[in-house]
C-alpha cells in the first residue's frame, strides 16, 4: 500500500492554526512495500493536525515624574532611571530600557515635547515590543494617552533602539495657551511637575504545541 498526498484545505489563522489533510490510500501488491494487502480496495484516512502556536506577553510600567519642569525647558534631553531586564527577571527583553524626554523640540515654527522609549546595553538578539505613553493629573487619571497598536523592532545599535513621538505634547497644550481670543485652558503640569506613565509590552518567544489525531 503507497499512500500520495491529494489535498490540503481549511487552513486558518486566528490565533492557532488548523490543518485538516487528506491522504488518499489505494491497494497496491504486498511486495511493493511489505505492508498487508486491504481487501476492501482503496479507501479514505482523515488526519487532523490541531496545531497551536501561542507566546507570553511581559508588561512593563514605568511612572517617571519630572519636577519644575518649566525651568527645565533649554535642556537637550531629559533620561528618565534605566530598567534593567535582568534586575527585574525580564530576561526575554533583554537589555536596559530608559525614557528619553526632549523639552523643547521646534519642528515647522511650533514647539513639542519629544518622549522616546530607548534599548541600552542589549547584547543579545532584537527585542519586538509596542508602547503607549501618558501624561497623569494628580489623581493619576490620564490626561494625555498615546498607544499604538503596531508593533516595533528594538534593535542592539542606533537608530532603532529608540522609538517614540517628537510630537507627543505641543508646548500650547501642556501649558494651556489657547489661541488668539480664546480663554486660557489648564496646564497639563501639576504643580509645576510633569508626570509620565509609560506602558509597554514585549513578545517573548514563541512556543508551539501540536496534536496529530488519525480517524480512519
């Protein structure tokens, strides 16, 4: 008995991936392949392959506060502490992770606070991760929230171990300076402070577990 492989169908993904395959078995001599002749002629053997390719996300938050942060607009940049992956078991995100904060970033006649998310001292392979980034109010409510939902490559070297927002507040926003003949709107700041929440997932490795389940 030989078996040839005719059709491969219904494969989707959405989330894990199944595979239904037909093989289609036909009766041949018992000296062609040494197996027992089927005397019932050809039929048909439906094989399932349940296959389910999963991988773990790690969270990691980083509540940065910058005090009197009016006095500290003529500042190149701001680094918030750095993270490191090893001290806090984050082995898959390998590397060191620091918010890198541009005061006073002028781009087309209007200024901007810049904020990046910034892989330091990496020495292993790329890093897949996204990130969101928040102002807070003295309550902690955010004020300001920018995520996306795509995804970056953290790689070891410059430039794309950094990744973020040259535009992530305009200066009219954070302080509150409303146009021409319009009302004065609150500052972002409290109390003279900026605070920053910063939320980000990485992708650790993938994992895959597969089932092969045989109905004649």
């Amino acid at each position: 008995m030989t078996s040839r492989f005719s059709t491969l169908e219904n494969a989707k993904w959405c989330g894990f991936l199944i595979c239904t395959l037909y093989l289609t078995t036909s009766a041949l001599p018992v000296t062609d392949l040494g197996y027992a002749q089927n005397p019932a002629g050809a039929h048909n053997v439906h094989t399932t392959l349940e296959a389910l390719t999963g991988s773990r996300l790690i969270n990691l938050t980083i509540n940065w506060t910058i005090e009197n942060f009016i006095f500290l607009l003529e500042e190149p940049e701001i680094r918030s502490p750095s993270v490191s992956s090893g001290n806090i078991g984050l082995v898959d995100a390998d590397g060191d992770w620091q918010l890198v904060l541009t005061p006073s970033k002028v781009i087309a006649g209007k200024s901007y606070v810049g904020l990046h998310l910034e892989r330091v001292n990496a020495t292993m392979e790329d890093v897949t991760g996204r990130f969101g980034f928040q102002v807070l109010d003295r309550k902690g409510a955010a004020v300001v929230n920018i995520y996306d939902e795509s995804t970056n490559v953290f790689t070891i070297d410059p430039p794309q171990n950094n990744w973020g927002y040259d535009k992530f507040i305009p200066h009219t926003s954070l302080f509150g300076i409303p146009p021409v003949g319009l009302p004065r709107k609150p500052s972002l700041l409290t109390d003279g402070n900026l605070i920053i929440r910063a939320k980000i997932e990485f992708l650790g490795p993938l994992i895959i577990n597969s089932t092969l389940l045989l109905a004649r």
